[in-house]
C-alpha cells in the first residue's frame, strides 16, 4: 500500500518530469525559439582618429523586435544575458589565408556610459558587455580611446540564447550588426591583398586607423 507521503512524493516526481518535458518538446529548453536583429553605430564616421580620440559604440533598440521564424512582433525584455564581445585587433599585414592582425584591446581605454561589463579570459583581445534595460528600449553604450598608433579593426559578436529573468526555458538568438556605420573595410582588405570580405565581416566589423 502506498502512502500518503509517498503518494506526494510521486506525484511532485510526475509533475517535475512533465514540466520538463513540456519545456524540452517546445524548445528542447537548450535550443532558441526566437531570432532577432538589432543594430549598433559606431561614430564618429571618419576613417582617422588621434591617439586619445573616442570611437563611440552605441546601441539603442526596442524590447519588442520581430521575430524573423514567425514575422511576429514579441516582446522581449527583461533579458538577462543579453550583450556583445567587442574584439579590437591590430592589423599587421595578412594575406588571402592569414588575417595578419594581432590582439589589442590592451591599446584602448573603455569609457562604459551604458551598460554593464563581463568578466572574460581573453582581456588581450576582448572585452565583454550587458546591455541594459530603460524605458523600454535596450541600450548600451561604449566609448574605445586609442593609446597607440596603427590600423585597427573593431568586430562585435551576435548573442546566442538570450533567456529573460521570468522564463529561462524559452531562448532567442540574437545578430547585432552595425547599420548606419561608414565601416571603413577597406583598411581590412588592404590588410589581406586577395581575400574576399565574408558577409558576416560586412556587417560585424568597423575598421580606422589611429595616426
């Protein structure tokens, strides 16, 4: 005969298994249901800066973006993990198989107006950020100020499984690209004589050299 406490004990078991598995039918709760765009600037739009210049990077996007699985407008804030790397690399000369850069992130100071920082292992190369949250709209913004001469290129990365604070089952991917940004590419295709600039690199990487 079962008892009383051993009846609940079950039940809870049963109950935890199927919100589990509802979870992981609908998303598989590691995979993301949404896919979103949202845009970053980068200014000022000259391709030439002074050691101690600022190169503002900025974003400023809504909470409710559409989907670009359904067409849907969904409103997504309350993110908690929702951000970018920026990647600042030195260009050195390449060629079609080598980029020819090297890790500089330590040549920049980082002025954070908007936003929080991330800690990461790769402090040479990268530095890491939150966006925040405030009405309604994410923001973030980044000043970059050159200690150094040379030629340089700014990438920025997408953010994959974003989950918000009220559900972390349900995921959206994230591309953040720059948009309204004079990118200066041709600094990186001087870098590598011959190589073709990928799609991505068109539109997540911002290049200017510091004289």
């Amino acid at each position: 005969m079962v008892t009383n406490s051993k009846m609940v004990t079950i039940l809870m078991i049963i109950s935890m298994v199927s919100i589990y598995a509802t979870c992981n039918r609908r998303l598989d709760c590691f995979g993301a249901k949404y896919s979103f765009s949202v845009n970053v600037k980068a200014y000022p739009n000259n391709d030439s800066i002074r050691i101690g210049d600022t190169i503002w990077i900025e974003l400023n996007e809504p909470v409710s973006l559409t989907d670009h699985t359904s067409g849907n407008n969904i409103n997504y804030s309350g993110a908690e993990n929702l951000g970018m790397g920026i990647t600042i690399d030195e260009f050195v000369g390449g060629s079609v198989n080598e980029p020819g850069t090297v890790p500089a992130a330590t040549k920049f100071y980082f002025q954070l107006e908007m936003g929080s920082p991330i800690q990461n292992t790769l402090v040479e190369r990268v530095r890491s950020f939150n966006f925040s949250e405030t009405q309604g709209n994410y923001r973030f913004k980044v000043g970059i100020v050159p200690k150094q001469k040379g030629i340089y290129g700014v990438a920025i990365s997408n953010a994959a499984n974003v989950y918000r604070n009220n559900d972390k089952c349900t995921k959206a991917n994230f591309n953040i690209i720059f948009a309204n940004t004079n990118q200066h590419l041709y600094f990186y295709e001087s870098n590598r004589p011959g190589y073709t600039i990928s799609e991505y690199e068109k539109t997540h990487l911002y290049c200017f050299k510091v004289k």
